[in-house]
C-alpha cells in the first residue's frame, strides 16, 4: 500500500514537471531581448494584450502555427513579428502563407505540388487580382460561397493582416524610421509658418511645407494601416486613449512633446535593421522605465499574459491526459496496482494543470472562465475529467479516470483547433457582456455538456468492454452501468438549471423567455434526452446496454447543440460561421451512431463459430 501511495505521489511531480517544462525552457541566447520585446503592451481588438500574444496569434491565422521554420531553424512568433515590422525584405521571403486550393494556385500562377505554404513574394504580383476576386465573394453569403470563393477571401483577409504589419511602426521600405521623425519635428515649425502666413514665408519655409506634407502622407498611411495601437496613453490621460505611431506623429503636442513611445519604436525599428542588439535593448529598456513609471497596470498585465502564453498549460494538459489514458490501459492489461497508482497520479496533474489554466485566463480576463466558444471547450473539458477523478475515487475501476482522461484530451485538442481562429480573449459581444448571467447560465448549462460527454465516454467504455473483453465481471459491469447513470443524473440537473437561467436571461435581454432559437431548441434537447434516459430506466424500458447505447447518443445530442447552430448561421446565439468543422461534426455523429450499432450485436459476435 505504502508503495502504491508512493508511485502516486511520484506520478504526480513528474507530471507537474513534465508540465511546467515549457515555462521554464531556454529560448535563444542571442543577445537581442526578443522576450522583452513580446512582453510590452498594446491595444489590439478592444483589449490590453502583450506583443507575444498578438504575434502568436497573427501567426496562428496566417500560418496555423505559432512559429516559423526558416533555414533549419524555427523562429518564434515575436521573432517573425519584428521581421515583419522592421526586416519586411526578409519576412516576405518566410513561407508563410497555406494556399491550397487548386483554383487559388492557378490564378496566382503556382504549380500545385507538395508545396503548400508560400511566401509574400510569390503572391505579391497578383494582389490586386486576389482583392478584386476577394470583394466579389465577400458579396455573397457566407454560407453561399463556392470553395474558390471561400479560399481566395480568406487569403486575402491574411495578406491584408501581415501588411498592416508591415506598416504599423514603419512604412514599408523605410530606411532611417529615426531621422525620418527627427526631420518631422524639426520642419514641423517652419511648415505652420509657412501655412499662417505664406505671404512673409521664405523660400526654406515652403521647401519645409512640401517636405512636411509628404511625412503628413506617410504618417496618415501608418495611422490607417496600423494593425495595432502600441502606444499607452500618458499618465493623467484617460485609459483607453491608446494611439499608434500615425496618429501619434500628427497629433498637436507632436512637435513640442512628442510620445515617448515614438522615438522608442523607431530606435528599436532602426537598431534591428542594422543589427545592433545593444541600441535595441537600450530603448527597449527606455521605454519600459517609462511605461512602469506611467502604466504600470498595462505593463504588468501583458507580462502576466505573456507567462501564460509561454507556460501553454493546455498543451501540457493534452499530454498529461494522453499518459493518464495510456497508464490506465496498461493497468487494465498488467492488474498492478502500482500502475494503478501512476495512472490516477498523471489524471490529477493533467486536471491541476487545467485548472490552473483556467484560472489562469479568468484572471487575466477579469471573466468567468465561459465566454466564447474556446473558453468553452477548455470548460467542458475540465468538468468531465474532475468528475472523471473523483467517480474514480468511489468506482476503482479505471473506466471514470478513462473518460475523464479522453474526455479532457478530446476537448483541449478542439479548443487547440479553434484557437487558430485568433484571439482566444477577444472582447465580449454586447448580447453577452455580463459578468453575473456568464456565471450562472453559460457556467451551469456547459457543466452539463462536460457531464453528458462524460456519460457517453462512459458508454463507450462497456461497448467496447463487451466486445473485446473474453471474461465479462458482473460486479465491474454492474458498477459502470451505475457510475454512467449517476453522471447522467448529474449532467439532467445541470442542463436543466443552466435551460432555466438562460430563458430568464433572454427575457431581460430580448423580452421573451423563449423564442425557439436554434440554440434554445439545442438546449432543451439535451434537457429532454438526459431525461429520457432515466425515465426509460425507471420504467424498465431499458436497461444496461439501453443506458450505455442512449448515453453514446447524448453525445451526438450535444455536440449538435454545443457546436451545430454556430453552422446553421442563423438564431440570436449564433456567433460565427463554422463551414470547417462541418465535417469533423459529420464524422463525430457518423462515429458514434456506429458504435451505437456495435452495442446492439451479441458479443464478440466476430469471433462465433460458424455452422
């Protein structure tokens, strides 16, 4: 006993260990402060993040990853970002771009082979053909496109985002951003003289004009084309009035009292194209003396999210969850209890490092940990793996720790997959911007998703034990019918209370309780099958392998509700278009109905002699 207690606790560092490994890796040792350079704050879709989160996000929609692999070697998402802002001659040479439709490649003239990421310069002398085709399909619906349609119009939504890049701090083939600003402020003076009183202007004073109102034009270019706001507002100035490099230059106080962020960037944009690491870092040192003295929340909070981002506690709950799965199979196959221990070890670190994750991002946030269909499957994911840990407690079976292990990996991998989308913070839609109605309705009603997943996980389970399984255990078999029963009593009271709180919240916000959206119709589906389920067993209408089969449907039930009205595009909860996991939800549905079929054949039915 002693030795299974300390097999469990050993499990559980190495999986803590093997979790915190991303936080604390060495980048590069280059001298120049990329890190630093990732931790300073910006404005950026209606919130405060870090340079790091913007560039890995970015990245992620341009590229689908999160680094770049250039010459053997992989930059990171902030490396690639001061490439692009300040080395755009060598960023546009990065294979950046996944273009894969044969149609796309055929208009920009490239050979479709093995081929499939390409770089700026390769689709640079057909831009202007790609916006109009573009524009043409943003004229019809979304959901109406053909496939070309849809590919040419999100390659140019990735084009037009890394050339604001391009041109936020800079304009694009600048070559002294530092001189350039000085002269600015310099003919500044000299040009308002001029424009007051052109009469008595000399001819130097005019020169001055001509050559301010061609800044004036590049500065009003990097004002609209700017990708995002680095520049905090100064201290005594309102919060929100964040400013970009643009807008900076040209506003009033420019000549006089110019933003200290402006010589900052433009040191920093011209030490980075000469390759001078030591005058880089020192105006990034400059101009972080200065936002602690003036912004200090600002720079705190993109340096707390910045940990985060680095530490990525859902991909090292991914893989806790995978070696749980893994070591509770071997305990099946090997009956040690030893195994058993380490098993439940790496279940409780991967769900610590979920909860910590997840507590991670409500902090930073300042939200409940559901908003947006992201935050949701990383919530859905951790339900059924907490109660997955605790049924096991009291069903010493392996099989709670089992669906709570797939569970959590399977709803992790989704939120992984969802997150190339963009910002996984993004800002809060007006319907839905409320603190009290995210904590009650959305929290309960996806507590109930992470329960009827569970339920069918569960379910999954005994079908497979009934077919691949020589000796069956009544008692074994007895004790999964009754732990899937049980959760699916659990999930019932939940998606029933979360139905309840969010018509209550539709009537505040809409003036009707009900209105038969898609969303709602979803919702109280799955309210109606939990019930079903045990009102059929209630009356004997059903019994274990009725309850298992059931269980695996609920799971279809609810992935239609969770993620199928986001596809119908229509109804007040639908957020957004989701054309590409159609398929993986066809697939998700055609796999469960199948093993929804296995359950209803005798037993190891392949394995009966034959007459």
């Amino acid at each position: 006993m002693r030795r299974s207690y300390s097999m469990l606790a050993a499990s559980f560092v190495a999986g803590l260990l093997i979790a915190a490994g991303p936080l604390f890796s060495r980048g590069s040792k280059a001298d120049l402060d990329v890190r630093g350079f990732s931790r300073l704050p910006l404005l950026e879709g209606g919130r405060i993040k870090p340079i790091d989160s913007f560039a890995r996000n970015s990245l992620l929609v341009i590229r689908g990853q999160q680094s770049l692999p250039v010459d053997k070697h992989r930059l990171t998402a902030a490396h690639w970002l001061l490439d692009s802002m300040f080395r755009p001659e060598a960023a546009d040479t990065y294979k950046a771009f996944v273009i894969d439709d044969p149609d796309v490649l055929g208009l920009l003239g490239l050979e479709r082979g093995k081929e499939r990421r390409f770089a700026y310069w390769q689709v640079e002398p057909k831009r202007e053909e790609i916006r109009a085709q573009a524009e043409r399909s943003h004229r019809v619906e979304s959901g109406r496109r053909s496939r070309f349609q849809t590919a040419v119009a999100n390659l140019d939504s990735r084009l037009e985002l890394y050339e604001r890049i391009k041109n936020t701090v800079m304009v694009n083939g600048a070559d002294d951003p530092v001189r350039e600003f000085e002269s600015f402020v310099k003919l500044l003076p000299s040009a308002l003289k001029a424009m007051h009183g052109s009469a008595k202007a000399s001819a130097a004073d005019q020169k001055a004009t001509k050559s301010l109102t061609e800044m004036l034009d590049r500065y009003r270019f990097l004002a609209s084309a700017a990708a995002f706001k680095p520049l905090p507002p100064r201290a005594g100035e309102h919060p929100d009035e964040w400013t970009n490099v643009g807008e900076a230059a040209m506003s009033p106080a420019a000549a006089a009292d110019p933003h200290p962020g402006l010589y900052a960037y433009a040191r920093m944009a011209q030490a980075y194209k000469d390759s001078e690491p030591a005058a880089f870092n020192d105006a990034l040192r400059a101009f972080e003396v200065w936002l602690r003295r003036e912004r200090p929340e600002a720079l705190s909070s993109a340096r707390s999210e910045e940990i985060f981002n680095r530490a990525q506690p859902f991909v090292s709950g991914m893989t806790l969850y995978v070696m749980a799965l893994l070591a509770v199979c071997l305990w099946w196959a090997t009956r040690r209890a030893e195994v058993q221990s380490v098993s439940t070890g790496l279940l409780g670190a991967a769900v610590l490092v979920h909860t910590l994750g997840l507590c991670a991002r409500v902090i930073l946030q300042g939200r409940p940990p559901v908003t947006n269909l992201y935050s949701s499957a990383v919530f859905v994911g951790w339900v059924a793996a907490l109660l997955g840990l605790f049924a096991e407690r009291f069903h010493k079976k392996g099989f709670a720790a089992a669906g709570g292990a797939l569970v959590g990996f399977c709803s992790l991998l989704v939120a992984h997959h969802l997150g190339s989308s963009g910002d996984t913070m993004e800002m809060m839609r007006a319907v839905l911007d409320s603190n009290f109605w995210l904590a009650t309705h959305v929290v309960t009603i996806t507590i109930g998703y992470g329960a009827t997943f569970l339920a069918g996980a569960l379910g999954v389970s005994w079908i497979v034990r009934l077919h691949f399984v020589k000796k069956h255990d009544a008692e074994t078999s007895k004790a999964l019918t009754g732990l899937t029963y049980g959760v699916i009593a659990f999930g019932l009271f939940w998606t029933f209370v979360g139905t309840v709180l969010g018509g209550i919240w539709a009537d505040q916000s809409w003036g009707r309780f009900w209105g038969w959206d898609p969303k709602e119709n979803g919702a109280l589906l799955i309210v109606l099958w939990n019930a079903a389920i045990l009102h059929a067993r209630w009356t004997g209408a059903i019994r274990d392998r009725g309850i298992m089969v059931m269980a695996v449907l609920g799971n279809v039930v609810t992935s239609l509700s969770w993620f199928g009205v986001n596809m119908l595009g229509v109804g007040l909860h639908s957020y957004g278009f989701m054309d590409k996991a159609f398929w993986w939800l066809v697939a998700f549905a055609a796999g469960h109905f199948l093993i929804a079929t296995l359950a209803l054949l005798p037993p190891r039915f392949w394995t009966a002699d034959k007459a």
